[in-house]
C-alpha cells in the first residue's frame, strides 16, 4: 500500500454502541484500522477475535458494563493484536512521573510527525472517561479518530493533572500507547 493513502472519512471509524462501556475495545479496533488501513472485513474479524478472547476468560460482560483498565489494554493489546498487526506498542510515560501538558503534548507531536503507520490510543478522564485514538495533532489541538464521535480536543480544554474550570479533559500519560507497524516486513505501509 506504499503511496496509496486514504483519508479518514474514507473509512470512518467504528462506533461503540450509547449503553456500553467498551470504549477501550473499539480503541484497539479503530486504532489498528487507522495504523493499517484496513478494510470493514478486516476490522470485523479482529473485533470478533477481541470478542471472543474477552468471552473465554469470563470478562466480556465485566468489559461492557465497566470498561477496560490500562494493564488489562496491554494485554490484549499483547495477546490478541499482537506482532501481525501492530509491530510496536510503546507506553513511554509508564511508572514515569506525570509530565506537565507541554512535555506530554511534544512528545505526542514528535511520536506521530506525520509518519503513516503510527497511531496513539489515548486515556482520557475529566469530562470523558474514555479511551480514544489520536489521528493528528497540532500546537493547538487533537484530532480524534473516535469511537464516540468526538472530533477534537483542543488544547486550551486539557490538562495532566486535575480539572479545572475551562481544563476539562485530563489526558493520562501512563495510559497512553504509542502504536506503530513500521517495522512489519521492513517498513510502513
């Protein structure tokens, strides 16, 4: 798929359903489509493998009523998408003190600088409790590739620490993983 590039809205992302809580699912789900531009097909059977792995270790009903903690990302992250589809999973602010939202935020920027074959699953808290995927970002603000349908984050409404009047959005660093195909066969697709 070298040079073929498709934007967004030419394959939308999956939306979770308005009662449950698996937000972090349709994360994992929209994050590798976004990485790998999979096809609707594609994208069905990692979520019924997803599906599937939750129901055989008695969580899936766990998962839909109250979502999906961190370690528990990870894990499927390791276990069920793993190494075929996603060839990095980095959790750069792990067991690290809370950067402040410009170190956050750079680090954000430089992971993602407009290289194809990157993506961010970001862990939101505040006014969302959510896990949501990062498509761009600007100095400005985020731009989402969500399950929810939240377009953008700006940057002016977040924080890394607590929220406060107009800063309600606390983005969390040690929830946030920085995923990658580049090294799959060699390069990006």
């Amino acid at each position: 798929m070298k040079g073929y590039h498709r934007t967004a809205t030419q394959f939308p992302p999956f939306q979770q359903g308005g009662l449950d809580s698996l937000c972090g699912l349709y994360s994992i789900v929209n994050a590798e489509r976004y990485i790998n531009r999979s096809s609707d097909e594609e994208t069905q059977v990692l979520f019924d493998h997803l599906v599937k792995y939750l129901s055989r270790r008695g969580l899936l009903g766990k998962f839909l009523v109250g979502g999906i903690l961190h370690h528990q990302m990870l894990s499927i992250l390791e276990k069920v998408v793993g190494s075929k589809r996603i060839s990095s999973v980095e959790i750069p602010w792990r067991g690290l003190p809370n950067p402040d939202l410009t170190t956050f935020w750079r680090s954000m920027q430089k992971f993602l600088d407009g290289t194809l074959g990157r993506s961010i699953i970001l862990g939101l808290d505040g006014y969302h409790d959510h896990w949501t995927v990062i498509e761009s970002i600007t100095n400005r603000s985020l731009t989402l590739y969500d399950s929810a349908l939240i377009k953008r984050l700006p940057r002016s409404a977040c924080t890394t620490t607590y929220a406060t009047g107009k800063r309600q959005h606390i983005l969390l660093p040690a929830q946030t993983y920085f995923l990658s195909n580049e090294n799959l066969n060699g390069n990006a697709e």
